[in-house]
C-alpha cells in the first residue's frame, strides 16, 4: 500500500524503484509486459498504439512543486514519443513526451477524445539521443510552468489547472522504456519545516554530449596517448602516469553547483584510476575524484605535484564494476559542503575547499581506455 500522504513531508513520491513499494502495475499479457527488476521499471508494449502505467497521489496545486522522472527508451523507433503523464482524471491531463531522435511535445487531454497541443514537435539539443537516459521535470513556481529536460528549461507557461493527481508513464507500441526514478516534491511544504533537508533546484549552464568536438577538447595522438572522437571522447592511454583534458567551466568558489560526467571502462587496468578532473591550473595542481573498474573511488589532489588524499581509495557497490559498464559520477558545490555521488548515490561528503581554478574534466591514469559521455555542470538554487 502506497505510504499515506503526509502535510509535514515534502516528498509526495520517492520512488527509485528499487521494489514495488508504490505498487505500480505489474503485469504481462499478449499486449505489454510492466516488471520492477535491477533498480528500473521496464514497460514493453507490443503492437498498438502505446500503453500508461499510472499512480494516483495529491499534489496542492496552489503549492511550489516538481514532478521528476528518469527514463531511458532501450529499444524502439527513434522517431516515437514516450515519456510521463500527469494531472490526470476521467479522459484529462496531460503529457510530456520525448523521442530518442531530440524532439518533445507537450500535450493536453482535454476529453477522451480531443488533444490540445501546448508545444508541437521541437527538437532540442538538451535531449541525450538514442538509448541515452533523461531527466524529464515539470517544475511549478510562482504560478509558471518550467518543462525541463536534463534540467534545462525547454518550454514554460502559465500553470494550467488540471483535473486529477493520476500520474506515471506512457510507452508506445513496439517499444521498451525503462524508468529509473519517479518523483514529486511539494517545495511550498519545505518552507513549512524549516528543519528538513531541502531540495534544490538545478539549472543547466553547460552541456557536451562528446558527440563531437564542438568544444574543442585535447585530441593529442603520441607515444603516451591515443585520443580520439570516434566512439563520444574517448581517451586510451598507454604508459604510466595520468593524462588530463580541462575546460574552464562558468563555475567558482561563490557558487553552488553540480557537475556530472557518464564513464565507460572499455579496456586495460581494472585497479587504476579514472574519472572527473576538477578545479585543475595545470598537471602539478589539480583535484581529482575518479573510480576504478573494480568498484573503488578515491578523491584527493595533486598541490605543486604532490598528492594529497581527501578521501582514501575505498570500495563502494555503487560502481557498476568491469567494461562496458556506463557510470555516472557527480561532484556538487553546495552550502559550505562538497558532495561526491556515484549513480545518483551519495558516496562521501566533506567540508568545501577551495577551488585552485575553475577548469574541470577528464582524467585517466595507467594503461586503460575510457570513454567520456553526458558532462553537463547546473547551478544550484533553494525555493524562496
């Protein structure tokens, strides 16, 4: 049984779908299959037009709030819509869909059988194409509509009332979509309970899907290293030491943000380090905070070329341990703390420090090929 709805909790739903703790539909038939397993919920349809799988829970819609989820198409035309539903009752609500080709639409039931059209087919580069996941959010503030995908705002209108607190997924025919997080959270509650931790709100301020060189990142080819954009960024290095390959970054020690950068191990050292190079003036200083292809992490930095541990090498089952096992490691700014996650989990904390420069990105160290995806940096603000 879904968890009763609380005025003193912010989070009308916290689902990572780790079980079924929410009850979504678990079902399979000649049409669709829905199923909860490895930290996703997979919704297959077969032939039709598409399918919904859908909760009910209350949102205050006189309140601040969000409605969040993280969703992959794993397999389907590039070109179909799929993506959430919300607001729904009797035949109204509304949807926010992508495709895995960069485009979304944002549409309007309006009875059974009509459709208003909000936003009409737009392609948008904030989009992580093909089997990429994304972050879809419908933000509410002050009255305003922000549809937000990756957290870049895409879209926004004045908020449209809508007739229920039905809300989920939508996968079209001959497609499978997993969905790795469903969220809703009540920011006007928050201001209630000043006591609880609070939810940020991130704004995307730069984006590099390493689909190509548009940023102009090292591509040095030598005895050392073997750099290249023929598989997104990646960098294979042949000797000992480390390779480094920055950009400066619109960050600084006055500011909160977060920065995410998306991993693969493809070959060589498992024990060796590999990850995001932050805060970086040139090889002699700079901070590090990297994994290792047999599930550890450590965070330290190199001050006039010696090494200094903030945090030691420690095994952590957050990594998604050996090749071609995609991992997501996130370093945040925030309220006088530096936070380190690996996969959207919080893997250590530790007092904020100074920044030597703001340049941040890619590390490898050893004999060992990396591929580089999905580095994107969002400012980071509270609800006022």
């Amino acid at each position: 049984m879904q968890a009763a709805f609380s005025q003193n909790n912010p989070w009308i739903i916290n689902d990572d779908f780790s079980s079924n703790k929410n009850n979504w539909i678990i079902d399979s038939n000649a049409k669709y299959q829905f199923k909860i397993s490895y930290g996703h919920y997979g919704l297959s349809a077969n032939d039709g037009p598409g399918y919904f799988s859908t909760k009910h829970f209350f949102i205050d819609q006189s309140h601040d709030y969000k409605i969040e989820t993280v969703i992959q198409n794993f397999s389907g035309i590039d070109t179909k819509l799929f993506g959430m539903t919300f607001g729904n009752h009797s035949g109204n609500g509304f949807y926010f869909f992508i495709s895995k080709d960069g485009f979304f639409k944002i549409m309007q039931q309006v009875n059974p059988d009509s459709i208003k059209v909000i936003c009409d087919d737009k392609y948008t580069d904030a989009i992580r194409q093909g089997k990429n996941y994304n972050k879809l959010s419908v933000i509410n503030l002050k009255g305003k509509w922000s549809f937000r995908i990756n957290d870049q705002e895409v879209y926004s209108c004045d908020r449209i009332t809508f007739a229920g607190n039905t809300a989920g997924f939508f996968v079209p025919g001959n497609t499978t979509i997993f969905c790795y997080s469903f969220k809703a959270y009540d920011w006007t509650i928050e201001d209630n309970n000043p006591g609880i931790t609070k939810e940020p709100i991130y704004n995307n301020v730069f984006a590099d899907d390493f689909s190509s060189n548009k940023n102009d990142w090292s591509t040095k080819n030598d005895e050392n290293d073997d750099i290249s954009f023929s598989d997104n960024y990646t960098i294979s290095r042949k000797t000992s030491g480390f390779f480094i390959s920055t950009l400066r970054m619109p960050v600084s020690n006055f500011l909160d943000f977060r920065i995410d950068l998306t991993l693969t191990h493809k070959a060589g050292a498992i024990d060796q380090s590999f990850g995001l190079c932050f805060s970086e003036t040139d090889a002699d200083n700079l901070s590090v905070f990297s994994i290792s292809a047999d599930g550890s992490f450590h965070v330290g930095k190199f001050i006039k070329g010696e090494w200094s541990n903030i945090k030691q090498w420690i095994e952590s089952d957050a990594i998604k341990q050996g090749n071609y096992n995609a991992n997501t490691i996130s370093f945040e700014q925030t309220k006088g703390k530096w936070n380190f996650y690996i996969n959207n989990t919080l893997v250590y904390t530790c007092d904020k420090q100074m920044l030597f420069e703001s340049r941040f990105g890619c590390y490898v160290e050893d004999v060992q090929t990396i591929r580089f995806d999905n580095l994107r940096i969002s400012s980071i603000q509270y609800h006022q």
